[in-house]
C-alpha cells in the first residue's frame, strides 16, 4: 500500500497519509488539531484547508455548496471532505485549528524614557473671524508653534484633504500629532496615541500596540507569517519571487495584509482604530525586510548576496499600503548585510550588549543564525546557513513548537522522558527537544562523535535503509506510527550546529579570541529562549563555558523593535550599531571549510592540528 | 417656429439651432469649425462631440457602428449625425476642432541663473566585491556625497525599488536627481533634466516644458481646462462639487488627467519621456489649486472664504496622482486669500513689482479679478467678481477668444469697422471686442453715462424687449443673423467694470492714495493682453493715467510659475509675497456699496461728494 506524504503548514508538521482517509484523519494521526465541531460529517465547515500543492479528490457536493467556485479554484476545501491522490502541501488558517500555535511576543524587559519620534500636542484655535481670515493650514500651525515653541510648517497631504471637514465640527479644537516638522494625524481631542512595533520574523510575526505616551504595551500578539505559503525558509521564497513574477505581488501584499489585520486585531482589543496608529517600527532579517518594503530581493539570491539597502528607512505608510494614521511613517531598522538583518541590530540594541565591555556573543538562532562577537565596543557578525532543522524541518517527525510538540527530553538508563507542549499527547519533535535528543543520544553512547546511531540499544531499530531511535513508541501511541529520531535527522542536525559553531569559531578566529575568554553569551529568539544550554554545550554547537555566563533572552528582536519605537535616541543608537558592525562572509573567511568539517563532530569543539 | 439653444464648449460659444438641422449645421452657422472630412455623411467620424446637458436625437446606425454603449451612455455623438430635441450643452474636444483655440502661453521674457530645487549628478561607483560589500543605497549615496560634497541621505522609495535592478544593466554608473537630501531619479548617464511648470487657469491650461541646466523652455503648450464642462466659472464649479460627491472625484481627476497628457504631449515633441520631469511647479487660483490637490472646496463657497491652505506645498507628484519621475515633488506655489490665489502671485513675482519703489497696480483680469496695489513694498490686494462677460459669457454673440471672434471695434461715423481673430468672417465677439464696443459707443453717444442705449443712431434697433446696436447685419453674414450688443449685454459689461474700478479704488482708500499717483499700472492675462488700454480708460473700468504707465504683460503667471520651477531664490522670494500681502475683504470695506455704484456709471470715475 502507497501513502502520500503530507505537508501541514503554518505548523510545520509532515506526515503519511494511505489513500482513502480524509486529510482531516490524517491531520488527527499526526496530532495536529484541526477543529471537527461535526465530527467530520462536512456539515460544521469548520475544518477549512487550503490545498496548496498536489493532487486530491473532486469536492464533494457539501463543499460545492459552501465554497465560490473562485475558491475552489484557489484550493479551498473542507479537510473531512477531501482524499489525498498524491502527495500535497496543506495551509491551515488559524480559525481551523483548535489550539493556536505557541508564537513568542514575550522579550526582555527594560525601562527608559520615552520619547518618541511622534508627539501630540492639544491645539485650541481662534475661530475665524473677519479680523482673523487665516486660512486652516495657518491658523493650525501657527497656533501650534506659538503654544509649545514648535517649528512645525508643513501638514501631511492626506491630513490637509481632511482639515477643513474636521476642525469645524471640533470647533476648532484638536489633538495633532507631529513628526519632526509634519504634522501627520489630527484627531478630537482628547485622543491616545498609539505606536505600533513589529518583529517581521520568517516563520511568525511579533506585534506590539503600545501607548507612545507612557510606553506601555497595551496588546502584544503574535501570528503566523502568511508567506509560510510559498516557501518555508527565506531561500525558497526569494527563489519563489525571482521565478514568479507574478506571485511576487502576492506574496510581498500577503505580509502587508498580515500585519494589517494583526493592528486592527490589536486595535479592537484595546477599542481603538488603526487610523489611532501614528508610529510604526518595524524589523525584520533583511530578506523579509526587502519583501515588506516591495525591494527586489534577486540581489540577495546571488554572491556577494548585497541588500538593496541597509540604513534605515523612513517610508509613508501609504506607500507601503498599510493603513494606520494618514500621514503616519513606518520606521524600518537598518540592516547590517544580505543575511544579518534589522532583527539582528535590534537585538543589540535591546540588550545593551553592543556597547557592553569584555568579550561577548549574541546569537539568534533560526533557519538562518546570525552571531555577533562584541570584543569591547568592536562588533563584528557573521550569518551562519543553519537551516529547517531547529524548526523541526527535514526531520521526520519533527514538528514547530506547538501543542503535542515534545520539547524536552531526557535518556535515563533505558527510560526515555519526555515532556510536551501544553502536555498533551506527543506528535511530533520541536527544535528544543530535537536537540535535547541530539545530546541525551551522544552522551548516553547510542550515536558516536560522527553522528552514527550504534547498534545494542534496544530502542535503536532499522527501518528502511536507516536505523532510527525510537522516542515514543507505536505502542505508547496506541497503534499509531511511532516516534523516533533516524540517522538522517542526526545528520540533519550536524550540519545545523556545525553551521552555527563555524560562525562562532571564525569570529573568535578574526578577533583572535579563545573560547574561554568569552564573558556572556547572549541567546535570543524564540527558539533559543527554549533550548537546554547544557544539551547545546554538549553537542558541540555552543562553547563550554559556564552554563551562568548565558543568558536566553526571548524575543529580544521585538523589544529593540519596541525601544525603537519609544525613543528617538534608541532610533540613532540602531544606525549606530548597524554602521558599526564589520561583517565577516563565512565563505570567503581562510580555513572555512577545515572549521566547518571540525564542528561537525558532535561533542566538545577541537581545533584540528595544522601539519 | 421654436429654437433651441446650443452652448457649445469649451470655445463658450452659444447660438440657436432650428429643429431638424444637425448640431454639426448649427456649429457651422454659429462660424464654430468642427471637423467635417466626410462632408457630414457619418463615415469619417471627426465631428465627435460629447452631449454634456439637453435632449437630442437617438444615435444613428453609423454612431452605434463607431460608438461603444458605455460612450453613447456618456453622450458621445457625431455632430452631423446628430439632432437637438431641446436647449444643448456640448463639449467639443480638441481632436473635432479644424483650428485650435487661441491659449496665452507667452508672457514676459526675464534672464535668471537657474538654481532650481532638483539637481543632476553623475555618479560612477565601484563595483561591489567582497572587499566592498556596501548595499546598493549605501554605495549610490557615499559615492555621490563624496563626489559633490554633498549631504545627500534618502532615496525615496520608488526610486529605491527600481534601483538594483537598475545599476547592474547599467554597469554601476547612472545620474541622480537630487532634492534637497533626497534622490528622486536615476537615470542612465547622461540624461536630460525636464521640469514642467503649469499655470492651472479655470478655463485654460499652460504648460511649460523647461530644460532645467539651462532654464530653456523646450514646448509651450495650452490647452483647455477640462472641468468647463462641470461649470465655466470657479462658483458654479465649486458648487457642483459640493453638491455632488460623486461627480467631485471625477471633476478633481480630469484636471490630473489633462495635465498628464499635456505632460506627455510636451515631451513627446522633444522625443523624452514623462519620467525625465523631476521637478514640477504648479501656480492657479485657489480654488483651482484646491481642486487639483483634492482639497475639499466648500469652505471657499460661503463668508469669510477661508482656503484650506495658503502656504506653499510640497507634494510627492504620486500623492496627486501625476506620472513623472518617481520621486519628484509638485510644488504648489502659496495662495494669498479664498479669491487671491497663486496665479496672482506668480504674477506679482514674474513682474518684480513687489518690490519696486513708488505706487504701483497689478491687475490679473478674468471671470475673477485680481488686483494689488504695491505701496513702495506695501501689498495690498483685493478680489474683484467682475464675472465672465470679458470672457464672452452672458453676452448675446460672446465668445471665447477663437477663430473668427471679433477682437477691436471701432465706430467712425457711420460705419463700424472690425478686426477678427484669424482674419476669418466674423462668428460672435470675444472680450477685447465687447470692450472696445462699449467704449466706442459711449464715445460717439449712442450711450449715455448710465449706459443706456439711446435712439436715433441707424444701426440701433429693438429686438424683441430691449434695445440693441448692430455690429454685423444680417445682410453682411448672408442672411445669418446679426451679431449685435444689446441692452443687457451693455448692463453685464457695466457690472464687470464696476466690480474691477471698485477693487482699484478700495485700494486706493485703503492706501491713502490718488489715481493720479499711480505709476505703473501692470495688465496681467490672457485677456488683459489683448485689450485696448484706451477703451479701457475710456469706460472708466481702468484708472485715466497716462497710457505710457501701462503695460501689458501677457501671461506673468505662468512666467513666475517657470522662475519658481527654476529657481530656489524664486520660490523663497514666491513665499515671501504671499505672507506679505494684507488682503481686503471687497464687501466689508467702508463704502464699499457707494463706490460700486459710483464706477457703475461709464466714463471717468468721480467719487460722489458725500453730504
């Protein structure tokens, strides 16, 4: 009997599915909660997917009732309904799934000062009169300068076309709000001012709605970036843009729709409307960075993998086509190259590290990994090709950090412990416990310093031409397939930590550093905040210093993103640390390929001795 | 039998039409040339007319042949093919027309040095290597700074994404248009430097096409505003805006829409392309600078007539909707007052008469007049509603400056001699005509000071209620009926004079000053260029100086329209008359109602003893 294979995205998890059961089955085995209010009877319409890629069954008569034939057409189908007839890639909006994913919103916290970029000012105007025939533009700006000693001269083209409307009703009373010398927004007075920060991350997106006046937060959410669609990690959506012209569009709109819906999503919770927006700051690696801002990425597909810009931006909302205050900006952080991204700078920038003194690394770990070395007020970063695999891709049963991911995992004796997101029955792997097994195999003897798996435990067991360590047995799943960890996801993640280890030895390398003098090493990002630092250590990918010198830090991208919203001086200290940094190109740097191979052995880094 | 009334525009144009003679009979009739290829057969299609208001008949077969539904829907027909069924308004475009309409794009000639606001550099970078891994922005704007010494730090966003995609094809070498610290455009090297400065009139358009390295003018063009159809003067026109929503859009669009194919037209004549403007001056009264920069108009319609915005602007041409170089700016030269707009101060500019020494008068005459009285650097300026009959409206035979208007009169005794535009057989009489008319008629007598038309001259008649003196008879149009001034059109031309002498004299009380001080008296406009200056002091509608103190300057604003496109210097300069003018209200002024009377009378204003 044939199976497909499977692809369930946002979430990332990839299974096996015979011919003759429903995806919505499928997608039950695999643990993935897709909603079944009818219990799969095609009446609730619930359980909507949208088949991406591959071959399914004709829509059935109840699906042809609830869906246009236009939504057919774009793949639209009830996952009860509908039989696979090969392998297919499935997306499932977050309304079909029964429990949201596990998205990080949460970074470290600091105190400062606000002072914002956009400030609001309380204007009460003469009336007009005729002694007193200025016209709006006049009487708003003049009465602004006089009042609080502004050199304010100039209105906002889409604010002017409201002006006149708006202030007779206000009788002559508003709220302006003014960025440098333009006034960007009025309201009545009195109004909130809101700021809004985005984390544009590959896989999620971090926003934040914050109160510019106190710097509160206000709504912190987070949500799957919709692009996930056309291509999982940035590569393949780069590919995917320079080979589609006409999915380009789409796929840089699908962000700004996105992160659209996600403002006014924040907005309503706080009763409040995007058009009450008057900041937006937003950060991204510079691959995302480009898309949202509708650059062409083509220049980052090739060697020397230029960006088309690194300095910040400051770009009019409506030119971007996201809607917030009419003449509102959004602030985009400055890049530092190809694949070290605003993120990157707004991670120094929120932990301080960037002006810290000593020796001191900051990582952020994804599909790609970017590092810097702080050797006294010196930066110098490096992007390392880390891949899917912490993210639970080209693992067989790996899967994103979502509930029924086993996160944690331990070997004893011949006991094999677990724990799991939410705690519900294990699915599949996330990056943490991928790389707990990683370590807890290593020590425990069952793979050897090469990555093989050995023969004698009697978990490890071949199946096809690999061997593979059973996690989670077919039994323990009652009947269903079992979980394990094959050589090839061992090799998987070797290349993974070596990528990341040879990142950080070429910059201990060019700054003529040693391992032991390294005084804190900083993890940032989602992942990171949830890996054992002992079973990175163990494995080789991070150095062996004192577990006490790490700090894991979450999503410190979206705090700097946060700060640089709140504060014109965090606003230049970016630039700063973005003009700073000395970028190293892994490839080009002397000896590369001899680190590489060294980092790949699992266990404690060794320099190989040059004859 | 029954006539219907055709008014056709935008040659302004109106006349009677018998049932059962074709709307193309009719033009012919009235001297009106509309194409007629075929001989009014329907098959050459050049006699394309657009039915704005009125009855006519159902469209033939050949109109069905060549019109979509969508165009008859909108009125199009062919004039021969087409008969009224009631009083008629239609648009004739330009395209119909065998000759074209008389547009004023000339004015004063002045030498500058061009210093415009959009500079050209020629900037050839080093190609990216991995010793240089600059971004692209980064590469274009340190190498162009340290070229030119400047402090050049955005590329607007348009520009931006073009950019990559850009330098590689043109092997890292191109010209950058500067603004400010902004680049605007790149283009391959070497590249032209266009501006487009445009005097934005209500009833005509003049675009200028300027060479900004050398501030040539390439292309003068004019062109008809095409929002005559929605009303021929700013009141009906703002009216119709406010009270339609829906046409308000469309109105607001044409005007955009007609500049951009002037745009191109101009360009295309010097083989360049739109986007090599980078840099666009806008100067027309406020209400037509209200229109096309969609600012709402209803505050312009009702006391005290504040404008949304007097100060100048600076608009990104794509937040207007105007394609041009994508970055570039449109420059929207200030306002003065509701009634003042910048039109009037391109003039005052153009002229240099603001800042000469002694007592000076600056006249823009139109539906709107407007007047300055320059006090030794003092401005004062008023808004005179002197109506559309120096533009041929309400007047029995008026017309638009065109193709067979009658342009001098003058009466020697008996006889009535005559000067048409073009030479051809005279059609209607157009302002310069109904001004040397009146003023050869109160001359000879055959009106009085109260401008009644008095008996006993032979070519005095009366047509139906009123009297009316007879220009051109029947006899000498074969048999078409005869063009004459009647009684009322006496009375409109009388309370077109009122309204201008009364702005002069205000001014002059508001100053302190005697007519006989006035030493320059500046004539500005289409039509004030093409006035007899001694009828006009004859009426008593202008000042009894010596004519030695006149002169008559053709279009200033558009003049002062191109130095502001051309000169930085200029546009300050346009910003400082503004701000400077003290602007009086015509009705609220002390006797105003006693002086209007007063200059209602024809011959030498005397300002009535008061008791």
């Amino acid at each position: 009997m044939s199976f497909y294979t499977i692809d369930f995205e946002p979430v990332g998890r990839r299974g096996q599915c015979p011919p003759g059961k429903s995806l919505l089955d499928c997608a039950g085995e695999l643990g993935i909660g897709i909603l079944r209010t009818c219990g799969g009877k095609g009446t609730c319409h619930s359980c909507k997917v949208q088949v991406l890629k591959g071959g399914v069954s004709e829509p059935s008569a109840s699906e042809r009732a609830f869906f246009s034939q236009a939504e057919i057409n774009e793949g639209w189908r009830l996952a009860c309904q509908t039989y696979p007839t090969s392998d297919c890639k499935l997306s499932i909006p977050p309304l079909s799934m029964n429990v949201p994913q596990r998205t990080q919103v949460e970074g470290l916290e600091m105190t400062f000062l606000p002072e914002p970029a956009v400030r609001s000012y309380h204007v009460e105007m003469p009336p007009p009169s005729l002694s007193d025939m200025r016209a709006d533009t006049e009487r708003l700006l003049q009465t602004l300068n006089e009042r609080y000693q502004l050199y304010c001269h100039t209105i906002d083209i889409d604010v002017l076309r409201q002006l006149s409307p708006q202030l007779r009703p206000w009788n002559w009373q508003c709220q302006a709000s003014v960025r440098d010398s333009e006034v960007i927004a009025i309201y009545p007075w009195p109004a909130r001012q809101l700021g809004l920060a985005v984390d544009l991350g590959t896989t999620k997106i971090a926003g934040y709605l914050v109160d510019l006046s106190n710097g509160q937060t206000l709504v912190a959410k987070g949500i799957m970036n919709p692009q996930i669609g056309y291509g999982e990690d940035i590569i393949s959506r780069i590919t995917r843009v320079i080979e589609s012209p006409a999915e380009s569009g789409r796929l840089k709109d699908l962000v700004i729709e996105a992160i659209g819906q996600l403002a006014a999503d924040m907005c309503s919770e706080v009763k409040a409307g995007v058009a009450e927006i008057v900041d937006v700051a937003v950060a991204g690696n510079t691959a995302m960075h480009h898309l949202f801002c509708k650059l062409p990425v083509k220049s980052l597909a090739s060697a020397p993998f230029l960006p088309v810009v690194c300095q910040a931006l400051d770009i009019k909302a409506r030119d971007l086509g996201l809607c917030v205050a009419p003449g509102a900006y959004v602030h985009m952080l400055p890049n530092i190259a190809g694949f070290v991204g605003a993120d990157h700078v707004a991670m120094l920038l929120a932990t301080g590290v960037w002006q810290a003194e000593g020796v001191r690394l900051a990582i952020d770990i994804g599909t790609n990994t970017e590092v810097s070395l702080i050797d006294n007020g010196n930066i110098t970063s490096v992007s390392c090709a880390s891949g899917p695999a912490f993210e639970g891709g080209h693992i067989k049963d790996g899967m994103r950090a979502a509930s029924g991911a086993i996160e944690r995992l331990r070997i004893e004796g011949g006991r094999t412990e677990y724990q799991t997101i939410e705690g519900t029955p294990p699915t599949g792997i996330c990056g943490s416990g991928i790389l707990d097994a990683l370590a807890q195999l290593y020590r425990t003897g069952i793979i050897n310093r090469r990555g093989m798996i050995t023969d004698g435990d009697p978990r490890v067991r071949t199946s096809g031409k690999q061997r593979e360590f059973t996690v989670v047995s077919e039994q323990e799943r009652n009947g269903q397939p079992a979980i394990t960890v094959t050589q090839h996801d061992v090799r998987e993640l070797q290349l993974a930590k070596a990528a990341i280890r040879t990142g950080i030895q070429v910059l201990l390398e060019a700054n003529s550093r040693a391992e032991s003098e390294i005084e804190q090493i900083i993890i940032a990002g989602a992942f990171g905040s949830y890996i054992d630092v002992v079973s990175a250590i163990t494995i080789g990918m991070l150095p062996a210093v004192s577990t006490d010198r790490f700090q894991q830090v979450g999503n410190a991208a979206g705090m700097g993103t946060k700060l640089v919203l709140l504060s014109r001086k965090k606003r230049a200290e970016a630039e700063t640390i973005a003009s700073r940094v000395r970028y190293i190109e892994l490839a080009s740097f002397p000896g590369f390929m001899q680190t590489f191979v060294q980092a790949s052995y699992i266990g404690p880094y060794t320099r190989k001795k040059s004859r």
